[in-house]
C-alpha cells in the first residue's frame, strides 16, 4: 500500500503528541556500510559475552530479514536528559548511569510505541510492528538514515537538537512512505568522548570494544570483572555516562519532560554501605520498576564492593567484611578483592578463613589478594 501525501504529516504529528521529542522516517533497510560494521564488531569478538547479536546477526543486519513485509521505518526518540549534567560524586555514593535512575525505559517507550503502532494500523488499514532495544534492530544506523542524529565516535546517537540523551524505538510499517534525509555526521575533530573514557574502551573513533566498557562489564558481564579494570570504574555500579556526559552537542539537552524519566531521590547518589546490605527480597523491592532489576542481586552487589574497593575509605571495610560469608561466589570474591584495597597485609591475613573458600574463584580471590597486600 502506499501513503496518502498526507500520511507523513499526520504520522509525525500523531508520534508528537503522544510525548516523543523526535520523529523520522527511513526505509526498510540499512545501507551497506552499518552491515559490514555489525559483521567486522562480531568477528572481531567486541561483543563479548553478548551471544545473541551473532545469534540474530542476520535478522539484525537487514529489516528484511526481520520482518520481510516491512517497507518504512518511523524512527523515534525519546529524551531522557537529566535535571543537572552528570558528576562526580562522593566515593561513598554509588554512581547509577542517568537511564537508570528512573521507570525502566522499555515499559514508557514501548507503551507509546504501541499507541503510536494501533493509531497507524487503522488509520491507515496496515500492519505494522514496534520495536525498542530488545529487539534485534540496528536502531542507531536506522535513525541516522531518518534524519534524527548521527552515530558518533562514542557509537552512541547524538542529535543537534538534543544533545546525547534519548531512547529510540521504530515502528515498522508495510506502508512507503518518503525517507526523510538523512543526519550527516557533526563531530568533526573533537575526541572528547574518546579520551574521557576511563577504561579506554573505544579502539578507534567510531568502535567501540565492549569487553573494556564499564556499561557491559556492570551491566552484561556475568562473571567477575577482570583484575586490571575493577580501579577503572570508580564508584559506577550500574552504567557509565563518561562519554555522553563530555559531548560538546548537549549545550542543546534539555531536561526529560516525561514525568516517568524524572530521577528517583534514592537512585541519583545512594549510599554505598547501605546497598551492600540488600538481600534478594530487598533488591527487587528497592529496584522494581527499575532496569538495574534485570541483572539480579548477585552482580549488583558484585559492582557495589567494586565502588567499595575503589573508595579508598576504610569506614566502608564492614560491609565487605560482612559480604564474605555471602551465599554468593560472584559477591564472596567481589568482598575479597574490596577488602584488599582497603586492609593492610596484616589485616587481610587475619581476616582470611581458615580453610579455603569451597569455590574455586573465591579461593583465586584470596589467593591474589594476599600475594599482592
């Protein structure tokens, strides 16, 4: 079927109203060069332990694939920007990541999607099907072709109008409709995100490596974090904003107008003693509704002994020392390796068990920790 010249028009107008703050249309399909990008980021193996990107590489690299009846995209975005920009904070807070700090994204911008997906499939008598990042979409490469920013040298979305802040979603429709054109890139020389990132994640502008950045190794990594990169991380314990936060574009963020993206009081700088406390039912109480929900008690705590360790406060040595007879491995070594950074040699040796911890890892965690106090 094809668009009346009015579907455009109505289509922006209608995605406006429903509270998205930018709205785009692209074709079905991704031009050649994002596709051999996704192919060269997996066999290079810069997605770590992200299986399911090679997995569903195929449906990814082409909307086709995905959905063979899709015609047009309307490519959409969401601000999130924060009330204040990102900063540092005291190495007793926790430092959560701005998309974290509030409802979990996927339920606000999923449920306007669908809104937005009803209203054109009878208006317009179609199918249509929504999707957010989830979903195997190359969303970025998709929204640049719509003409609502360019992916720049951090990897991420950077829009002229607003800055570095906004979720993305697509409605794909079985409709043509006229691609709108698409964003040139506007980084020109600066590097600012590149250099400012503290683990050195990016290898060259516009690549980044995902087993050295701290978003992944907080958020995906399962197991425990590498040696040399825990002091790397600071007191981030869910996400990382470095290189969207130094990005000279959000001079034009504004702050989010949905009162569902509005910071939580107790997610903008939570005390890091008290959440190494949580239990299981304490977590999911604290965090329902929250994305940092989804990667579970264990690894949380994981990055909260982490931030611990970092702190350099030997006020924080309690609740590390409390973790060690925690139920779980991943939080038991998390403690070891905090306890190290904060104890002298002498005070690890007494605080070491006297039998070796049962789990192997755990063990390897007292084991270097001693070696090197």
């Amino acid at each position: 079927m094809n668009a009346t010249p009015t579907s455009r028009a109505a289509i922006r107008a209608k995605a406006l109203e429903l509270g998205f703050d930018a709205v785009g249309f692209a074709k079905a399909e991704l031009a050649p060069e994002a596709q051999e990008n996704l192919k060269a980021f997996i066999a290079q193996g810069l997605h770590g332990e992200m299986d399911w990107m090679p997995a569903k590489a195929d449906r990814r690299g082409d909307p086709q694939v995905l959905w063979p009846a899709a015609k047009s995209v309307v490519v959409l975005g969401l601000n999130y920007g924060p009330e204040e920009a990102p900063v540092d904070l005291p190495p007793d807070r926790a430092n959560i990541s701005v998309y974290a700090r509030h409802r979990d994204y996927h339920d606000v911008l999923k449920k306007k999607l669908k809104a937005l997906g009803r209203w054109i499939a009878e208006t317009h008598q179609i199918e249509v099907k929504v999707f957010v990042d989830t979903a195997p979409v190359m969303e970025k490469p998709l929204a640049q072709a719509g003409g609502i920013g360019w992916q720049g040298k951090h990897t991420n979305l950077v829009s002229r109008d607003l800055g570095s802040w906004l979720f993305l979603g697509e409605v794909f429709l079985a409709l043509d409709l006229p691609p709108d054109d698409a964003e040139s890139d506007h980084c020109g020389e600066c590097r600012r995100c590149l250099d400012a990132c503290p683990t050195q994640a990016f290898p060259a502008p516009y690549r980044i490596d995902a087993r050295r950045c701290i978003s992944y190794l907080t958020i995906e990594h399962k197991g425990p974090i590498p040696h040399e990169l825990r002091p790397l991380i600071g007191n981030r314990i869910y996400g990382c904003d470095v290189c969207l936060a130094v990005c000279p574009w959000n001079k034009f963020a504004q702050a989010a107008a949905q009162p569902a993206l509005k910071a939580r009081a107790d997610l903008t700088a939570p005390d890091l003693a008290e959440l190494a406390t949580l239990d299981d039912a304490a977590f999911r109480l604290r965090f329902s509704g929250s994305p940092i929900k989804r990667i579970g008690r264990d690894r949380f705590l994981r990055n909260v002994l982490i931030a611990i360790g970092n702190s350099g406060m030997v006020a924080l040595r309690g609740p590390a020392l409390r973790s060690l007879s925690d139920p779980s491995p991943l939080v038991r070594g998390a403690a070891v390796w905090a306890l190290g950074r904060l104890s002298s040699p002498a005070e690890l040796r007494a605080m070491a068990p006297a039998t070796p911890d049962p789990h192997p890892a755990v063990a390897e965690e007292w084991r270097i920790g001693l070696h090197h106090t």
